[in-house]
C-alpha cells in the first residue's frame, strides 16, 4: 500500500469520531484486495453531508464515483475532509486525491468536466400550507418566516440571501449556517427540518439538497423552483455541477468526460433516485 | 498588592503587576538588578533621547524590568519594550546568529516565544506543540515537548492559517490554547499537563487561536470563527483548576454580554439596553461573528481589561442592517467577574472585514497640559484611536495609513463617517477600497519605547477591488462569490514599518517595505527596535530616526512576534520565529496555487511573488553579540 495510508486512517477515524463515532469506518488501507496493478481512484469527499456523500457511501455522488470506478476499471479510494473553505486547498492541490465528484462547472479552483446536471434553488413549503410560491417578487415573502442558509464566508452569501436583502425583506429571514452542528448527521439539512416542523414558512434551498430530505420529512413538502433564474445584476439561481480534477491533470478530465458521456443515463437513474431537481433533463449533451 | 522580596529576584511571581510608581518597591529591586538594565522610570527618561526630538512624555504603565518575557507583550500595557540595553543602536551592527531551534511544522509562525526562569518556550501552529529549550547548556537543548493533541479536522474549520500567537505563564504553568477549542496549562519545570479545558465546539466553527493573558490568577481567552457563524466571546479560566469562572458574549442580550449597573459606555447611543439584539435584524445575532482572537491588555490600578472584538457575520452587511454591537468593540471589563465597564464601537455595521482585535497599548499622556489614561489603539478601519481608558471616551483618531472607505472619526459622537461609494454592493464592482479587508494594520502588535516616545507600528498599505463573479461551493450548496482583489495602495509599497508620536499625533518616520509587515514590533532601551520581513529579513532599526542599523536573512519569512531576554549568562539576547504563513503567507504556506486570485479572501492577487521571495519555515533564532 502506499504510504499514505497511515495519515488517511488517521483523518477517517477523526471524520468519523465527529461525525457520531458509530460508523463504520471506510478506509482504502488493509490488506490489498486487487492485485497491485489496479488503478487507484482517489475521491475526496465530505464525510457527513446527504444526499451529497458520506463516510457510508449513501450519497448520490457516492454511487456516481463507483460508476465511474467501475467504468475505469479502478479501485475506489476515499479521502474523507468537510467540504468547507480549504477543501480543495487541503484536499485535491495537496494532492491527497485526485477527483471532487461535484463542483460547479465554472470553478475556478479546479479543471472542471463536461456538466452532468443542471439544478436550481428550489422554494421549500408545508403542502398542507399550500402558499404556492415560486417567485422572490411574491408580496408574500414580505410577510412569511424564511429560511435561508449563510455561508459567511468570501464576502458573500446564498443566492436566496442575497435576492431577499435586495428586496428589504431582512427582518423576517431566520439564516441557519450551511456549516451548521458538524456533529449532526448532514448539517445543512436542518433548513429543510425547520420548514417540517413548522419553524419557518418557506426555506430556499440548493435543489438537491431539498429534494432529497423533502422525500423524507414526516410532513408532505412541496418545493418549487426560484424564479427569476438569474436576478439582475447578476445573481444566478441556477448552476451546472461537473466533477472537478486538479487544474493540469486535463488527461484525467479527458478521461472523465467520455465517462460522463458513456454513463449518462446511469447517472441520470442516480440522481433521479435521490430525487435532484433538474433543469437539463432529456437533454442529449453538456448543457454549457 | 503583596509586597514580597521574591518578586526583586527572576521569581514566578509575573502575575504580580507591580508599578514603578511604588518608589519604595522600585528602590528595593534595583539593588539586585544588573548594571546594563534600565527601569522605565515614569516621565525620567534614562537615556537622552536622539537629539532633535525629545520625547513627547508618553508613558506606559511600567513593571521591574526581569530580563524575562512572561507575557506576549512583555508586560500588562502591552507596550512590547524591554528595559535591557546591552544591545544599543551602537553596536547592534555586531549582532550575530547565537543558535536556533528547529520547530519541524512548517505553517505560519506567529507566536511570541516566552522566556522564564533561563528556559525559552516555543508554541507551534496546529499540532500547537510546545517546546521547552534550556537556556543554561549550550545551543539551548530540548528539555521537553509537549503535543497536547488536537483534532485534525480543526484544521479544516480555522480561517486564515492554522496558527497559533503564544502563551502565558504564571504561577509555574505555562497556558496557551490549542486550534480546537481546548485552553491548556503545562507545568513549566516538567511539561506534565497540568490541566486541559475544552471551551469552545469545533464543530460550530469555532476555534483558537490568540494568545491567553493570565490576570489575578485568572486565564483570560477569546474565541475564532467569525467566518463560520460563531458568536464571539471572551472566557475566564481559574489558573489553578482550569474550570470555567466567567463567559461574556459580544452579541445577545445585556445579561449574556455582561452588561449591568456598572457599564457606562461614554456615548449616549450605546447605553439603551440589549443593542447586542436590537442592532441586528431577528435573530441573526446569534451567529453574528465578533470573536475576540487579538490581544488583552490590563492596567492593575483600575482592575480592567481591555481587548477588541472582531467583525460581525455574515460579511455581507445587506444581510445585517443596524449597527451589530457589540462587534468590532472595545471592552473594558472587571477581570473578577467579565462585567463590562465601558464599550467603543469603532466599526458599526462593519463593512469590509475591519476586525477590531488589534493591540491596545496602555498610555499616560499629557493632553491639554492634563495626564489621561489612555489606550492605544491602531484599528483595522485605519485610524489610531487615543480613548481614555477609565470611560471609553475617544480623543482622537487619526489616519495611520491610507483611507478612503470613510471621511473620519466624528468625536463628538464617536461615529466613524462612512464614504457611501465604498459601499460594498451585490453584483455590482466597488473599486479601489482601502484600507483592504486586512485593514491599515491586521493582528501584528505595535510596541512603544517610554525612551522614545514612540509607538512603533508594524502594517501594510494594501488596497481591493470587490466583485461578484467567481463560482464558490460549500458544503454542496453553490454560490456566486465576491471576488476581491487585493493590491498595493498608493506609493506602491505593500508594507511599511513607522514610528508614531501620540502625543503630537504625527508620524515621525516611516520604513517602506515591499510586503506587508506581518511581524510584531519590539523596542528595547537600547535604542533599537526590531521587525521582520516577508521575505525573511530580521531588522534592526534605530528607534529614533528609522535608520537601519542591522539585518540578517532568516530561512523563511518573518510573522512572528520578536522578544529579547537576558540570558543565564547575563547577555541579552534576541529571538523571533521564521516562517511564513497566515493570511498574507497563505500563498507559500497553504500551498495556494498563485492562479487563484481570490483565494485567501483576495490576498493571494498581491502576493503572487511571495513564492519567489521564501519557502515555508519553522526555526527560531536566537542573537547576541559576539
């Protein structure tokens, strides 16, 4: 094995100490089960962060990088680190691994890939609320509780927090931190929670996010794509997401492209399984 | 206060703030003290200052001049001068390499190494290892280290490098905290743990990494994290147990800040009851930022500490309307409880990152032929407030570097006047705000020399450029990012090295320096006063005039904090870490690719040749003369 085994087992035994400490413990070292010619897929990935990924291998992008494992012919390695600023920098340029399976497609700090799918913040409500809103311009948010997640980080927020402080509406958003309690299981989904029970009205979400604990909140929910797309001047609600590779390593995005391009429907079924919102479905190529 | 023989002796008694003004005490010490050493007599200097200046009568707060370096900024004012003059602007030239120490961590190296009773301590960046060299054998020897241990995943949530900005010692433990939220207490003599404290949750965003100051037996720290939505605080440790004494917020409710009958902030505005939830919209104050990661000072007579807290959260301020108190605030507080007795807010809604942690110097000096107790205070936004510390009453605030993203301090309402072009705006381009995000002047300590008069400040003259286009995801959600660039301000210069008067309000000199200055400031009654460079220079400069008396070219850059001691062999000695990093050395430390002009909230575009200049570093070294 490699050498950098000891330092992997080390970070995923951390991971999975804060993630609750009961989890099975995923680790790429051990007694080598292929003979050692195999190619080696080095994935870094966030330990605690459905419908995403997970030390479990649960998430959607879990699944997508065993396809793609499989279609290379490779073996499957993980390195576990929270997908919060330095993830990259800590992670794929120190070059630990060599493959995020989700960025946006224009990320600057990685080659990106061909996109693989299209999705949008999405309105989270109550159906038995039926507030049917699919609008920042709808005068009901001047009056609803709203949730939006706050990055608070690079001067900047979510799209939705931006969108509804540009509007004035302020004092009636509850922001909950897309970092959240890191010792609860995927953090982020507490937005999502709080529309269930009735602590908020309306949350506005990242698409796949709500899509996927919406399937599983003790109340029916109802999520309904932003509108406008795009606010003016320029703030978009819409994002193509493409794996990113380390910036130089253009043979391996090569290589993954034409993965994308083999595996498409497949990895349509995985993201429809996990119940992702799309914008670009049925289409036949990238949608750059 | 005990009047006890130990304390004319090198004795563990540290905590003991004893004043020159008790002029029995002083005579009592001065016997048993070496020749070579100056006490900082109140308003005598000793030494002739340089002929064409004099000084302007600023003085600090003095303590006995032990040789030692117990504190982070050698003494309670903070002042970061030693009495020892062994080493003068004379012969500094001769000043040559004695040892060094090899740290093995190579991430950025900003603490303040301590000197007690002839053993050196030396605190790491994360894994935050603390070694103790012995100072009596020659080459100064490991005698132990200890690893307290941290949780890898800390590293993950720390803004801005994986640093740590030293210790404290009383009472034979040595107290520093680890970048995962555990306050530590290490035997001095054996390195044995002598207790540990968890008290803050990594898994909030919280972390630590400022330096403790240890008051009455009491361990003083505060928290960071504002870019993670932490709600900042500062917390009292007991120096014996390591239990918990008191918690003061900087957002919430009066009661959770600490707010009762005895807090008398000097503007009417900021005595209305729960501004640290009225001034924000709903509830964000609960994750409204404002740690208090920079330095604590504390002034005995009147039984207060003061420290700034750091910027509100999130960032962008649309999302914050009101003034968001209590960040970007100077507290003074009762150490024996957290009470707070006065608050400045030198940034209300906050607009640009401008913390106010930086350093406060405690100052008696003459203005309108009265003595004030003042504080020194060179803030982020780029003004260098004189307040009066006994009510929080601002005097003057005045430009040390170059400002457009406000017009002035109004001092008869405190309020600092906003330049509405610099207003930072989503989705739109704000061109040219200076000071940028790391302000006039970030974490890096000024020191002031009572010989002189002047306060040596070490900072940077940056600039930035603020838009919103870069592709940013974080825990799976996308966003569109701000994009701030970061470049030179005018002259061209990104740091420089000055020395203010306080008293005439003027600067007197300036050393242009090509990178920020990121180290610490040291004066010493020697005349001298030194800092490093990004690129590795370690400097002797006369604290008179400026002029550069001495260099010498460490392995990497120099963001630490120097100090100077007086060795068991009874030479004075100068010792500073090497090794780049922080926010500004993110670059070569953090391994940033220099394409990505963002990173590092920007300031990777200014510093795209700092991988040309150095290589990461983690040595300490030790001069003296020959």
């Amino acid at each position: 094995m490699s050498s950098r085994c000891p330092e992997l087992t080390r970070r995923i035994a951390i991971v999975a100490l804060l993630a609750g400490g009961s989890a099975t413990i995923a680790t790429a070292c051990g007694p080598a089960r292929a003979a050692p010619t195999t190619r080696e897929l080095r994935v870094c990935s966030d330990p605690n962060n459905l419908p995403f990924s997970n030390e479990r291998r649960e998430g959607f992008e879990n699944k997508i990088a065993e396809l793609v494992a499989r279609d290379l012919n490779a073996r499957l390695s993980y390195v576990w680190w929270a997908q919060r600023r330095g993830f990259v920098r800590n992670t794929l340029n120190q070059n630990q691994c060599d493959l995020l399976i989700g960025v946006p497609s224009s990320f600057e700090r990685t080659r990106t890939t061909v996109p693989y799918y299209r999705s949008t913040y999405v309105f989270v409500t109550r159906r038995d609320r039926h507030l049917k809103i699919a609008s920042f311009d709808d005068p009901q948010l001047r009056r609803l509780r709203i949730g939006v997640q706050l990055i608070g980080d690079d001067a900047t927020n979510t799209p939705p927090a931006h969108a509804l402080s540009k509007r004035n509406i302020i004092s009636n958003v509850r922001g909950y931190s897309v970092y959240g309690d890191y010792r609860q299981p995927n953090p982020p989904a507490r937005l999502i929670d709080a529309v269930a029970r009735g602590d908020i009205d309306v949350g506005v979400a990242w698409g796949p996010l709500a899509g996927y604990f919406a399937q599983r909140e003790p109340v029916r929910l109802d999520i309904t794509r932003v509108s406008p797309q795009i606010d003016v001047p320029f703030l978009p609600f819409v994002f193509d997401i493409s794996m990113g590779v380390r910036r130089g390593n253009d043979s391996l995005r090569d290589e993954l492209n034409a993965v994308i391009s083999r595996r498409r429907s497949e990895i349509d079924r995985i993201l429809s399984d996990y119940g992702v919102p799309r914008l670009d479905i049925g289409r036949a190529g990238p949608t750059t | 206060m005990a009047r006890d023989n130990a304390f004319c002796r090198s004795s563990f008694k540290v905590t003991l703030a004893v004043f020159l003004t008790l002029p029995a005490l002083a005579a009592g010490c001065s016997r048993e003290k070496p020749a070579d050493e100056v006490a900082q007599t109140p308003g005598k200097p000793t030494v002739t200052p340089m002929a064409g200046r004099s000084n302007g009568g600023a003085i600090a707060a003095a303590e006995a001049e032990d040789g030692q370096w117990t504190r982070p900024a050698k003494n309670y004012a903070s002042t970061r001068f030693s009495g020892l003059n062994q080493i003068t602007a004379d012969n500094v030239r001769n000043l040559r390499l004695a040892w060094t120490f090899e740290t093995g961590i190579l991430r950025g190296q900003e603490a303040a190494p301590l000197v007690v009773n002839n053993t050196m301590y030396v605190v790491t960046p994360f894994p935050n290892y603390l070694y103790a060299l012995d100072l009596t054998k020659p080459g100064a020897p490991m005698k132990w280290v200890y690893k307290p241990g941290p949780i890898a995943a800390a590293q993950g949530v720390a803004c801005c490098d994986v640093v740590n900005r030293g210790a404290s010692y009383a009472d034979g433990k040595i107290v520093y905290n680890t970048l995962d939220n555990h306050t530590v207490a290490v035997d001095a003599a054996s390195g044995q743990e002598v207790w540990k404290t968890k008290v803050g949750e990594i898994n909030l965003g919280e972390s630590l990494t400022m330096a403790p100051l240890i008051v009455k037996n009491k361990v003083i720290i505060g928290n960071s994290g504002g870019e993670f939505g932490i709600r900042g605080w500062v917390t009292a440790l007991d120096l014996g147990s390591g239990k918990i004494l008191w918690r003061a917020y900087h957002t919430g409710p009066d009661s959770a800040v600490r707010i009762g009958p005895r807090f008398k902030p000097f503007y009417a505005e900021d005595r209305r009851p729960d501004l640290g939830v009225k001034t924000w919209p709903g509830e964000t104050w609960k994750i409204g930022g404002a740690g208090a990661w920079g330095w604590i000072s504390y002034d005995p007579q009147l039984n207060l500490i003061y420290y700034g807290s750091a910027n509100p959260g999130p960032w962008n301020p649309d999302q914050r309307p009101g003034d968001n108190k209590w960040s970007a605030t100077i507290f003074a507080r009762d150490p024996d409880n957290g009470d707070a007795v006065w608050a400045y807010q030198m940034s209300p809604h906050d607009l640009h990152d401008y913390d106010g942690v930086n350093e406060n110097i405690l100052l008696d000096i003459p203005i309108n032929g009265q003595t004030r107790k003042v504080l020194i205070h060179p803030d982020r936004n780029g003004y260098l407030y004189t307040i009066d510390r006994t009510n929080g009453e601002v005097l003057s605030a005045d430009p040390y570097g170059y400002v457009n993203t406000s017009t002035g301090v109004d001092l008869k309402t405190g309020r600092i006047k906003y330049a509405d072009e610099k207003y930072p705006k989503m989705g739109e381009v704000v061109r040219n705000s200076c000071p940028a995000a790391p302000g006039a002047k970030d974490w890096q300590p000024s020191a002031f020399s009572p010989m002189t008069g002047l306060i040596y400040i070490p900072h940077q003259n940056l600039c930035m450029d603020v838009e919103s286009v870069e592709a940013n995801y974080i825990a799976g959600t996308p966003f569109v990012g701000m994009n701030v660039k970061m470049f030179p301000g005018p002259g061209g210069n990104r740091g420089q090295f000055d020395a203010w008067d306080p008293v005439a309000h003027k600067l007197v000199w300036s050393v242009k320096e090509n990178f920020p200055v990121w180290s610490g400031a040291l004066a010493t009654a020697g005349n001298v006063a030194f800092y490093g460079t990004m690129e590795g220079w370690f400097k002797a400069v006369d604290a008179g005039t400026g002029q550069e008396l001495w260099k010498f070219k460490t392995g990497s850059g120099i963001i630490g904090q120097p100090v100077t001691y007086r060795g068991p062999d009874g030479k004075q000695y100068v010792a500073v870490m090497s090794g780049v990093g922080g926010w500004s050395g993110a670059i070569v430390a953090g391994g940033i690719d220099p394409r990505d002009s963002s990173a590092a909230l920007g300031f990777v575009a200014t510093m795209t040749d700092l991988p040309a200049a150095t290589n990461k570093g983690g040595t300490l070294y030790v001069f003296s003369l020959p």
